[in-house]
C-alpha cells in the first residue's frame, strides 16, 4: 500500500521514533513538544563538518525524505528561509556557517537538524507560524542545535548508554541489574537533552532579538504549538499532560514560561520585526493537511488518489491517516477502526486468508463470501478477550484491503461494518484527480468580520472555529482587525 502521511499527534510521534535514528538527529520541533534552538555561545566549538558525519548524513537525508512525503517545493517559502538564515548568520558574529533547507512534505509540525547543517521543516509547521519572528525562532533553534554540537554529544552518550547495559548483561549477567543500569542511563540521557533545550530556548531568544527579530516570537509560536497539539490529540490537552519520564523535552508551558522570561531580559513587549505581512504572502497557497497522493481524510471519508479507493467510517468515527493505514475511533471511545492492505501468499486464497486470522489471540467465525464494490471480498467475526471483531478483506489483484472493526464487550459491530463495507467503491481517473489538497488562503477581514464567521470558510477541516484561532495565533474571544490578513483552509 501507497505510504499514507501521518496525521495526527499520537502517530507522529512513534513514526519519528521509528524511522529516524538518534545518532544523527537532532529533532525538536515534534508536534507536541516543539520549539526554538541555540547558536554557539562565545568561545563555543564550531559546528564539526567531518567526512564521515557528512557521509552519515547524506544517508539520513534521503531516509528523512522517504518518511516525510519527500521534499515539498515552495520558491517562495524557501527563499524566505534562506534570507532568515542569512540575518541570523550576520547576526550570528561568525559563528553560523552556511545552512541548507529542506522543506519536508508532511502536514505534521515539526523541524530539525542534521550534524552537518542541513535543516529540515515541514510544511505543517510553516502554517502554523505567524510571522517572520516566529519562523526565525525556530531556524535559529535549528541552527544553535548544531553549532552547539547537541547531535553529536547525543550520539556519544547513547552510545556509552548502550555499552554500560551491554557490559553489565554480558559480563555480570545479571538480568535485573542490567535493566536498571539501562533504565537510569536512559534517564540521564532525558535530563541531558531536556537541559538542550532549555538551553537552546534562551540562546535562540538572544539570537533572533541581535538579528532584529521579536525575541517575543519564540513564545507566540510555543504557545501555538502547544494548542495546536492539544486540537490534534482530541481537544483533551493530553499532548503537554504526558507524564513520560523518557521526553526529551520539556513540557510547552515550561518553555512558554523560559523563553518569555528571556525575552523580557531583552526589552518590553513591542521591540524587534515581525513582519507578519511578508510571511503571509510566503505560505499564501501552501498545502495543508494530508497529500492526496498519500490519502486523504475528509471528515469520516477517506480517499486515496493513488489507490483509487473511498470509503466512509461509520457514523460517530473520527479518521486518522497513518503511515500505511487509517485508523479511527468512536467519539465515545467504544468502537475502533483499522484499515490497510497485504499481498496475498502464492496460491492462498481470499478466504483461507481471512479464516487463518490476522489478529493474535482473536478466534474467527465461519468465513462468508461476497462481492464489495464490485471486488471479491470475504467477511468473519471474532472474539478477543475484551473486544468483540468483525473483519473483512476486499481483493484487488494481488492486494487485500483490510478492515477491522472492533467493539468493547458484547456489542457486535457488524451493522457498522457492513455500512463501512457498503460505502467502500473505486474512483474513477476523473474522480481520483479531483482530490485535491486542502490549501492555506489569506483572506482580508472585513469590518463586521468575526472569527466565527471567517472559520465558515474553511473547507473540510475538524472543528473550523478551533483550527481558524489556532492558525491564526488567536484567542477564543479575539476580535478580529478590519484590512487585516488571516489564515484560512481551502480547497
């Protein structure tokens, strides 16, 4: 199955986990705990630019493209970025060398850095800034990542990490003991980059402010940040109330708290360039959202281009587009849903297929055979040991499609999978073509314009009034400037 972009925060981030090593990454801006990073402070080391980090990172620079969608051009954003980097490195008194950016083409927020220089940020972050500040907040945080060496002193503790836990296993050969040694390195390794960033927040505000950029920026894009994450999580706020004694990030409020408190050092609210106006014109136009090509979710629909494929969740579930498959869940938390697809094995058939289970620990039913969307599909339930299931495979030449739907106790989700089945069709070369993506437009607020009425405007997003204000930097009571430009979403 064609790669589907990750969408919303819990996914995300098990996707940088799984596909992004430490040893060369020094990633930061991820959606939940994001932010701002430091330049060398005087007398700080270069940032190294050693043959075999060079070659290191060139590998990581086209595995990073094959996870986050490739690279997305936009001459305009680009160009932006490289004037930021330019202020900051004429700010940066020498001690900023020449950076190469890479727009990334993922709807998710977040920004990082390899050891040599090269700076990632995806096109969900992009929307999600503000002004020319905000956007410098997080370069700078970038760049202070590799000029401070954070990367590389990183790549050398984990690796003393794992030879202590390796040494003790082996030599002591004592289970327990090894695990707790694993554990307490693994801890220290969380303080150490937690105190990273702290640190990268404070030299980032300092560096921006010497450019001539609002030091306050780096606050306003934290705050959004962490909104943001909360609306992606479910409007439950569990994106900064994770107790995971491994981040290596401090919680949003923390850093709101650090980087507000450095920006007051600097001056009063009011100093330094925004320059909100040339930012806007930038991102005018830039995708939002899923890529088509990846599939996309349009409210409980789910539409894929490049399979030529659509279907509709139940009534009550929310659509989550994931690396390779599509997950959702009931609004009461009662029911989930999974979708994907597998080859099938050479001469196993559509039914035998289904009846061997693909579920560990679930018993199926008898297998019954029918025809969805004018393909051969076969259907089964099952039982777990708290859930009760319903699966059904749909074939496509050598590929299955795969749905699971799965309900707490007793409840039989059998009507809803037989409306999911019954919504499941092939689009046509027109149709397929017509899935566009979802698109950042700047619109004029009039003088009786509010945010609700401009949140109307957005085209198939969750909650539009929620998404405008967090787009937008804007509390829930704002009132909006007349002759002012804001964000929208639209086809």
């Amino acid at each position: 199955m064609r790669r589907v972009q990750r969408h919303r925060q819990p996914i995300r981030g098990r996707l940088v986990a799984a596909v992004l090593p430490a040893l060369l990454l020094a990633a930061c801006f991820g959606d939940q705990n994001s932010v701002l990073a430091p330049l060398n402070q005087p007398g700080g080391e270069p940032a190294p630019r050693v043959a075999s980090l060079q070659r290191g990172t060139d590998r990581e620079h086209q595995r990073l493209l094959a996870a986050f969608g490739g690279e997305y051009r936009a001459p305009q954003v680009k160009a932006e970025l490289e004037a930021i980097i330019a202020r900051l490195a004429k700010a940066g008194e020498g001690q900023i060398g020449a950076y190469e950016v890479t727009i990334l083409n993922s709807p998710i927020v977040n920004a990082f850095a390899l050891p040599t220089g090269r700076l990632y940020v995806t096109r969900g972050l992009l929307a999600l800034a503000n002004d020319s500040s905000e956007i410098a907040s997080v370069m700078a945080h970038e760049i202070a990542h590799v000029t401070a060496r954070h990367a590389v002193e990183r790549a050398e503790m984990e690796a003393e990490s794992a030879l202590v836990s390796q040494v003790v296993a082996q030599v002591l050969n004592d289970p327990t003991t090894g695990a707790a040694v694993q554990q307490s390195s693994k801890l220290s390794l969380a303080r150490f980059s937690r105190q990273q960033e702290l640190t990268a927040d404070q030299i980032s505000v300092r560096n921006i402010a010497r450019a001539g950029y609002d030091p306050y920026g780096a606050g306003r894009f934290l705050v959004s940040l962490g909104r943001n994450t909360s609306f992606r999580a479910g409007g439950q706020g569990s994106g900064d109330k994770k107790l995971d004694i491994l981040s290596s990030h401090p919680s949003t409020p923390e850093r709101v708290a650090a980087v507000t408190n450095g920006a007051r050092q600097i001056g009063a609210p009011g100093i330094g360039e925004r320059d909100a106006g040339r930012w806007l014109a930038a991102i005018d136009g830039i995708a939002f959202g899923d890529d088509p090509a990846d599939g996309v979710v349009r409210g409980r629909r789910y539409l894929n281009s490049a399979l030529r494929i659509a279907f509709t969740a139940p009534d009550g579930f929310e659509l989550e587009a994931a690396r390779e498959m599509v997950v959702g869940v009931s609004t009461d938390g009662s029911q989930a849903l999974r979708f994907d697809s597998v080859a099938l094995k050479s001469g196993q058939t559509l039914e035998s297929y289904v009846a061997s289970g693909w579920i560990d620990g679930v018993t199926t039913a008898e297998v019954q055979s029918l025809t969805v969307g004018g393909l051969p599909a076969a259907v089964t339930s099952g039982r777990g040991s708290d859930w009760t299931f319903r699966l059904a495979a749909v074939q496509a030449g050598p590929r299955v499609y795969r749905f699971i739907l799965a309900a707490k106790g007793q409840n039989d989700p059998e009507r809803a999978m037989r409306a999911l089945l019954d919504s499941f069709r092939n689009l046509s070369a027109s149709d397929a073509q017509s899935v566009s993506p979802l698109r950042i437009r700047l619109v004029t607020a009039g003088a009786g314009d509010t945010p609700a009425g401009l949140a109307e405007r957005m085209a198939s997003t969750d909650r539009p009034l929620e998404q405008f204000l967090i787009l937008n930097g804007l509390e829930r009571n704002a009132r909006l400037t007349p002759g002012q430009r804001y964000k929208i979403v639209s086809e």
